[in-house]
C-alpha cells in the first residue's frame, strides 16, 4: 500500500492542495469517492424553503477517525462538520484521537420518542376531570386515529397533565426514521379533532408544554427525538500527552463547573454540545433551530485506575435520516458518508454518531479550559 494510504492523521492546513489531499485521504480510509460541488435545482426544493434565490456556502471539514460500539453504530466513523469557528475541527478531531487511543467511545440508545402537546380548554374542574377520565377510556380509538395520518410514524402513548382549568395533552410518538416534527402535528391535529367531535372540548394544538425549539426541563428530565448516553475511558498517558492535561486539573475544574452553571441556571451540565449539534446538523440536513431544545445535557468526569472516564447524557436530539434538509444532495451524500442514509435503524446510528462527535468535543474542551491553553489556541487557530 502507498506511504500515502497509510497516513491515519487527516492532512492540515490552508491551500487548494491541502483540501484535495484530505479528500485523497479520506476516500483511500473508506474508498469513498466525495463529491464537493453538489447542488440541487431549485425544483427540488419544494417543502424546504420558500423565496429561493441560491445557495451560501459553509465551510465543511471533516473530524476523525471516531471509534463507536454503539447499539448502531459499529466501527470507524469520518464525520462531517460545518463550521464558522476556528478551532472547533481541530478540537473535536483531538477528542476523537484520544478516545480511539484507548478503545474508542461506548454509546447506548436510550429511546427516540417526539411529541407534541395540544391544550384543551374547560369552564369547570367537574368538565376537566371527566375529559380525563374520557381520554383514559377511549386510547385506542384516539391511537387508531393518529396512527392513520401516518406508515411510519406510531403513537407511544398520551401523557395528561391537568393545570387550572385546562388539560395538556403531550402525545408521545416514534417517527421511525424522520426527525417527526410534521408526522407529529398532523398526528396530534387529526387525533384532537376526533377528541373535540367526541367530546365537544375545545382546544389548541400548540400548548408550549412539549418545548418545541425550546430548552426545558421538560425535555431534559423526560427527552424530545433521540436520547442518547456516550463514555469514555481514556488512558493517563494519552490525557497528558494528546489533551495536554493533567488529571489534577480536570478533577479541579469538575468541581467548580457544574456549580457555577447551575449558578447562572443552565439545564445541564455540559460545556458545549451546541457547537457539535450545530456543525453536524447543517452537514446532515437537521432542523438547525431543534438545536434550541437539543443543546441540554449531562457532561462529567470520573477519575479510574487507569486514567479517566469521560460521559455525556444527551436526552434531546431531534434528528432524522428521511425528509426534510436530508433530501438535499450534498446532505445525502454526508449521510452516505456515515452509513446513515437507509436501513430501520439508521435515525438512531445517526444520533449515536453525533453523541459520540460531542463527547471528543467536550473532553477537548474540558482539557482545554483546565490546562488554560484555550486562549492560545483560539488565538493561534480562530483569528
């Protein structure tokens, strides 16, 4: 095999050569030819956005080698990112680098559950009370309504959450492959039209309970799309000599991190899984606004005998692999990429791939901020 084909360490730096390297690079990794100059035609944009007058531009990259054992996602991953941070590759790919080191990242799928929660409105507590007894009664036939607006989409259950005089109903459902936003609303409007014909209740179909594009405790304790938990257990050695870190100082900051963020009231615990939804959203063709409610979660540390083990709770991700921004060529072809654009499975080996993406980001930045060399490299590499 070429000297050149044996390289694992992606080609740095600025000029056309170096972008057509990495390009050689990652297609003699996985023997996959890119394409950078894919564009759709604007007849293909119908059910994506309105008023089309071209395209702009992001900047992609690409991070890895990631190493998964997931419930979906098996094996080595290259994972495309969009960004207009300076930095952010580089640290998401040093994340990834020190976990491949040591066994890679350990995922686990939690559930994929979306719902969307209507509010129906009552002059009584008498009235309101029977509804619920109502809606107890008769699950099945509102089930058999909501499950006919859709193939792919299936009702999960309906969570009631009565408050003065009026009932929240949060209908809980699994959209299969697509991260659901629609399936979820025609879903929820026909099944309460049916209610309303039955009942006489009125209502609304947007309540604010399910926290669409929101952060919420809500979603934090109970989730919205895909829950996701990812670990790590990364060697001494490799803390010290690729994170450039010395465990007395990630244990230092751990103490006083999560403390003071829940000084300032953040849901969470984490340093910035925005930045890793964020860039894999717009390479994939995710809803970028589910970031709003995504980007909650639980980040921390725990010293072992052999160096540390990384973790992240990620109970938020509204992501799909069908529909919407996916349809878009140079999206599709990212999907491709990761081996997420067809099977029953590949909306969850989708989400697991980007939990373990935001786990390496984070254990780079923690590194980061504890060995105070967060500033130099935004200076050398953000300016």
């Amino acid at each position: 095999m070429p000297e050149k084909q044996q390289q694992t360490k992606i080609p740095s730096g600025y000029d056309s050569k170096d972008t057509q390297d990495r390009l050689d690079w990652l297609n003699s990794k996985i023997n996959f030819k890119y394409s950078s100059n894919l564009q759709n035609e604007p007849e293909d944009l119908k059910g994506i956005i309105e008023n089309h007058i071209g395209f702009m531009n992001i900047p992609m990259a690409i991070a890895g080698p990631l190493d998964i054992n997931g419930d979906y996602a098996q094996g080595e991953f290259h994972v495309p990112i969009c960004t207009l941070e300076g930095t952010l590759a580089l640290s998401m790919n040093r994340g990834m680098m020190a976990a491949q080191r040591c066994g890679g990242v350990t995922v686990k799928h939690i559930k994929q559950e979306l719902s969307r929660a209507p509010v129906f409105i009552f002059e009584d507590l008498n009235r309101s009370s029977d509804f619920i007894q109502w809606v107890n009664k008769h699950h099945q036939d509102i089930k058999n309504v909501s499950d006919s607006t859709s193939n792919y989409g299936k009702l999960l259950r309906i969570d009631q959450y009565p408050i003065q005089n009026y009932v929240i109903l949060d209908f809980v459902l699994d959209t299969g492959n697509a991260a659901g936003q629609n399936m979820v609303t025609l879903a929820a409007k026909v099944a309460c039209d049916y209610i309303k014909e039955k009942t006489g209740a009125d209502f609304f179909l947007e309540s604010g309970f399910n926290s669409d594009k929101k952060a919420s405790a809500r979603n934090m304790i109970m989730g919205r799309g895909h829950s996701v938990i990812a670990e790590t257990t990364i060697k001494s050695s490799i803390v010290q000599r690729i994170l450039n870190v010395d465990i007395s100082e990630l244990e230092k900051y751990q103490e006083l991190g999560p403390t003071t963020s829940r000084l300032a009231g953040t849901q969470g615990t984490h340093l910035h899984i925005s930045n890793a939804l964020t860039a894999i959203y717009l390479a994939t063709g995710q809803d970028t606004a589910c970031v709003a409610e995504n980007s909650i979660g639980h980040f921390q540390i725990e010293s072992v005998n052999e160096g540390v083990k990384f973790r992240l709770t990620m109970p938020s991700m509204t992501v799909g692999t069908v529909g919407g921004g996916t349809r878009l060529l140079a999206q599709q072809q990212n999907l491709k990429l990761l081996g997420c654009h067809e099977g029953e499975n590949s909306s969850k080996k989708l989400a697991e791939i980007i939990c373990a993406s935001a786990l390496a980001l984070e254990t780079s930045l923690l590194s980061a901020l504890a060995s105070d060399t967060f500033t130099k490299a935004h200076m050398k590499y953000g300016r």
